[in-house]
C-alpha cells in the first residue's frame, strides 16, 4: 500500500522515520503521505508464531528526537507481549466459539426430541443459532425436488413478509435461494469478516 506501516509489516523490523524521511519517501515512490504528517513516526511489529500480526506505533508532531534506538528495543519488548496476549485472547474467543457451537448444536439435536411439531422445532432452531449468529432476519425453505419448489415454513425478517412458494426453482436465475438449492452449496455474496 505504500503505507508506513505496511513497511513494518512487510519487513518485520522497528522502523524510524523523520518528516524529511516521509516526504523524500513519498516523492521517490509517487505515494501520498497518509495521515498527519509527524516530526519522528516510530513503528514496531507485533509477531506471534514467526509471523506479524500487526504493529504498534508511536509517532511524535513536534519533536524530532523524541525516540531513540534504546526506546524502539523497549517497544519491540513490549510489542512481544502484546502479541502474545492477543494471541492468548483470540485463542480465548476461539474456545467460547466452539464451546457455544458445541451447546448450540446440542440444543438443536435436544429440540429434535422435545418438540412437538415443526413449527416450535423450527423456533428452537432460530433461538439456538442466535447464541452463535444474529439472526435478526432468519428462515428456514423446504425443497420438493419432485415439483421443483422452495417453501418458507419459518421465515423471519424486519422488512420483508414471508415470501409465496418459488416455483421451477431449477430455472431460476433470480432467487439466492434457488441459487443454493441448486448449487447444493452455501453460498457468500460481499461478505467481509469484521474482526
């Protein structure tokens, strides 16, 4: 990206970098300079397993001598455990994921046993999916693959009423629905991952 940091990234190394630096930087290479322009920018990466996850910077508006080579080793220190307590964070989060995974699937299987029709089936399958998901806008469609149409027997959405049947469900180019059922596969449309 041209970015500072992406050159902390890149190199795996603490980097200084004065104004005149940034601006002979930015000439030599056609990138703008992003951001405020500061007197000493002094980036450090985070690295965890042999790989950077990130990076920690301190930058400084207006002394040029604010950091020195001993206060980049103090950083890159501190940097170490700042990536180890990510990591033990994240391996944290990635447990009460699984574990709420695992008790949701149990609840699913649980309410296969004790519900009485499909409909209630249906709304612990909802309930049980939102300790994992937000399921705000949730349904669940049937397909007959003898008459070739989806039906919506749970449907729940803030703007949208429950949709009639799809029919011809093989011919349709239309319904991401129909696009799933006949993939046979989930599909992902624009999905980016927030975190």
């Amino acid at each position: 990206s041209g970015t500072l940091i992406s050159e902390v990234l890149v190199s795996a190394k603490p980097l200084f970098f004065t104004k005149n630096e940034v601006i002979a930087r930015a000439a030599r290479t056609g990138m703008p300079v992003i951001g405020s322009l500061s007197e000493l920018w002094l980036g450090v990466p985070l690295i965890s397993k042999k790989k950077v996850m990130g990076a920690i910077v301190v930058q400084s508006y207006s002394d040029p001598r604010r950091y020195c080579l001993k206060d980049a080793d103090i950083l890159t220190a501190v940097s170490n455990q700042v990536a180890v307590a990510i990591d033990r964070k994240r391996e944290e989060k990635a447990r009460e994921k699984s574990e709420n995974i695992n008790l949701t699937l149990f609840a699913i299987s649980n309410a296969v046993n004790i519900s009485s029709n499909l409909i209630e089936l249906y709304e612990q399958i909802h309930r049980s999916l939102g300790r994992i998901l937000d399921v705000t806008n949730f349904y669940i469609a049937l397909y007959n693959k003898d008459e070739d149409f989806v039906s919506f027997p749970y449907f729940v959405d803030e703007t949208t009423p429950a949709p009639s049947t799809i029919h011809a469900v093989s011919e349709r180019k239309n319904s991401l629905t129909a696009e799933v059922v006949n993939n046979g596969q989930g599909q992902q449309k624009s999905y980016q991952d927030p975190g």
